[in-house]
C-alpha cells in the first residue's frame, strides 16, 4: 500500500558482520542487554579510512565484535573518525575506546557532548534530594525510591570515559566523506540536540533514535530539569522533518532501514496527539502521574521500566500544562495532580487510534537523573 512502509533488506547483520547498503557504506549491529537487544551502527568509507556512527555500550563483548568488524570489514585502512548521534550510553558507550583504540577524534553537537560529560559526573555521591523529592511527588512507592538511590550513577558502568576533545558539529555543517556531503540535521525531545546526517546525493540518512521505524523514541522529562518540555521540541523536530526529502533510505538507530520518511514522521506525531488527548480526558479527576501511567502504558510495566514511564508521562504533563489544558496542583500530601481544564472535554478524536501498544521503553538500569 502506498501509505506503508518499505525495508528494503531482508538480511540482518550477524554479530561481528556487516551488510552493505550502498558502496562505501556498511550497516553493523550490536548486542543490548534489554528488550530492545540492538543497536544499529554504521561505517562509512573515505579515501584515508573509515568513519564510525555510534558505536555501542561498554563492555568486552561490544568490544571483542569491533576487533571482528575491524579485522574482516575494513580492507585494512584504519578508522579516522567517529560520529555520535547524541549521549546515551547505547551511542557512546565504546567512544572512548574507539577514540583511543585508532586515535580518531569525536564528532557531536555541542549540547550532546556535554550532557555526556554531565551525566557521567552525575550520581557519584548517591542521589540528589532534588531527584527524590522529583519522583515522590509524582506518587512512586518507597520501594522504588530506595532502588532509585541505589542504582544513581549507573551511567558510568555503560559508557567509557569520553573522549578529552571533540569536534563541534553544527545545524546545517556538511562533513564530506566518501565523496560526498553529509549534512548535519538537529532534532530535538529525545536528547538535547541529536544529530543525523543527512547525504542527498546518496538519498541517505542516518537518523539514529531521531526517526525510527515501529518503535517510538522515548520522550522524558528527567529530575535534573523537572520543568523541561522536551516533547514540544520533539513534535517541532518531527514537523521540521517533514521538509527532507520522502524518497530518503533511513538508516535508524533501531530496528531496520526503511523508505517512507514522511508517512512515519505523520504516524510519530499522531502517536502523542492521541496520547496527549487520552491524558486530558482521564484528568476529569485529579490524577497523579502514577495513577496515569496505564493510560499511555496499556501493559504491566516492571520496577525497571517505571523511570522512564514516569519520565515520558511527566513530558506529555507539561506539553499540556504549556497547552492550558490541564492545571497542576500540589497536595497537602506532597503529590502533583493533574486535571483538565475542560471538565466536558468534547471528543476531539479518539485516542489509541494509533498507539503502538507493543513498544518497548529505552531504559539502562542506572539512567542518569
């Protein structure tokens, strides 16, 4: 059908392996401890040698698959750069390995890079009450605040010490490889300021978790900005987008490239209209955001994936507070409710028409505050 859409390639790359998507360009996959158990990573080839794009989590396994891609994909030329995507452990996990491994410099957005730096620095000396004081109010158990404080400072068992230096990529900066240009494209909601490379000669883009097919990217508001409104950044991002090119091959971060960029892009963005709608809706009554979960999570969610529920939850609250739509109050017992400002709340549309009910939260044990 014309509103489907389309993965051209049938074979996965083994662990260690490639597949080739054009010539010079070369799809790697790599183990993920989690329902989500991949990462997509890309090698791209320049006259000196090979650029890396993302690379992976920590760990001797990750590792031990790269000296296996290293030995049989490169035709003995070295790696001369790297390209991170954006911050989080899946992406940057093996940077610093890399970086020293071939002596190649990083390459990211100014904002991703220091985040990592952030993050990695984050949680040493256990949680914040900032952090604590953030989920209680959202109306978590005791039990979860105690494994919260437990695991803070996670981040620095999945990610190896980032590189010293790095390499400003910018909005709109080409990075010619192979050549060709590579044009950087920001988006913005998922990470502070995710960078896909976008090769309109090739009809190529690398997207990582900015679009990707079947699943949806997580959305979270984190303790260290309570306040922050990243899904309206992400929904702006989605609606920019929508100016690229649809006959663009997209090399996500996840799952398997595919054509039809601007048909997901339209379902991405009903995705949390409808979600957004079911929320207002259910906050006739005063909510709190634990007593909201099931709305946007139709399944059972396990003490690991409820961080980051609340974290995509607490996004959707405050897209709709910017909205008016709802109002927050705060109890005499600590906990924000949530309620509508319509009490009558007319059917705009129905929600879940285009839930994906199946996908799974991006979440690592230890994720920063």
């Amino acid at each position: 059908m014309k509103n489907e859409l389309q993965y051209p390639f049938t074979e996965l790359p083994a662990p260690g392996g490639v597949v080739r998507i054009q010539e010079g360009v070369l799809w790697v996959r790599m183990p993920l401890p989690m329902k989500l158990d991949h990462i997509n990573l890309y090698l791209l080839e320049d006259d000196r040698g090979w650029w890396i794009v993302d690379t992976g989590l920590r760990g001797e396994r990750t590792r031990a698959l790269w000296e296996q891609v290293f030995a049989g994909a490169l035709g003995g030329k070295p790696v001369i750069g790297l390209i991170c995507t954006h911050c989080h452990p899946d992406h940057i996990g093996q940077a610093g390995w890399l970086n020293e491994r071939w002596k190649a410099p990083l390459w990211m957005s100014y904002g991703e890079y220091y985040t990592g730096r952030v993050f990695a620095s984050a949680g040493k000396d256990g949680p914040v009450w900032e952090a604590l004081d953030f989920y209680a109010r959202a109306g978590v158990s005791r039990e979860f605040l105690d494994a919260f404080a437990k695991h803070t400072g996670g981040f620095l068992k999945l990610v190896e010490p980032l590189p010293r230096t790095f390499r400003r990529v910018a909005q709109g900066d080409v990075l010619h490889i192979g050549g060709s240009g590579w044009e950087a494209v920001m988006g913005h909601g998922h990470s502070p300021e995710h960078l896909c490379l976008l090769n309109r000669e090739r009809k190529l883009m690398l997207s990582g978790d900015q679009v990707i097919p079947i699943i949806t990217s997580n959305v979270s508001v984190m303790a260290v900005e309570p306040e922050a409104n990243p899904l309206r950044q992400w929904l702006e991002s989605l609606q920019r987008f929508r100016g690229l090119p649809d006959d663009l091959l997209v090399l996500p971060a996840h799952n398997t490239p595919f054509r039809g960029l601007h048909r997901r892009l339209e379902a991405l963005i009903e995705h949390h209209e409808d979600h957004l709608l079911a929320l207002e809706e259910a906050c006739v009554e005063p909510r709190t955001t634990m007593e909201l979960l099931p709305v946007m999570f139709r399944r059972k969610l396990d003490s690991e994936q409820i961080g980051l529920a609340l974290g995509e939850c607490i996004a959707h609250l405050n897209l709709l507070l910017e909205r008016k739509l709802l109002v927050r109050e705060l109890g005499e017992d600590g906990l924000y409710r949530y309620r509508s400002i319509d009490a009558t709340l007319p059917s705009r549309a129905r929600p879940g028409k285009h839930r994906l009910d199946d996908d799974p939260i991006m979440e690592f044990e230890g994720a920063p505050i």
